[in-house]
C-alpha cells in the first residue's frame, strides 16, 4: 500500500465542525504535526476535503 506523509499548515480555528472532526480523524491537533498514513480510498477522500488546511508528500 501506498503511504504519505500529511501535515497540518494552516489552523482549524473558524473552519466548519466538519473539517475540524476530519482533521482530528486524520490524526491532526496542531499546527506543523505531521502523520504517516496508508492512501485508502477512505483516506484520500478525507485528505481532499481538507486539501486547503494540509500538505500532503507521497512516501
């Protein structure tokens, strides 16, 4: 399986509860944290609901 590396860069503060609970479920809770995850459909799907708020590096 394919990972990556996603990193939080911008604040959830004034973001709809929905991306603030996506950005907790990814495993992020602060600025510039970085999380090692598996490319899941499920995943993916997520990341690209908060593509704005994280960067993401293919591993």
């Amino acid at each position: 399986m394919e990972k990556a590396i996603v990193t939080q860069i911008k604040s959830a503060i004034k973001r709809p509860e929905r991306q603030k609970r996506t950005l907790t479920a990814l495993g992020l809770r602060k600025m510039n944290q970085s999380v090692e995850v598996v490319l899941t459909p499920q995943i993916q799907g997520m990341i690209h609901a908060v593509q704005h708020l994280v960067r993401v590096e293919k591993i």
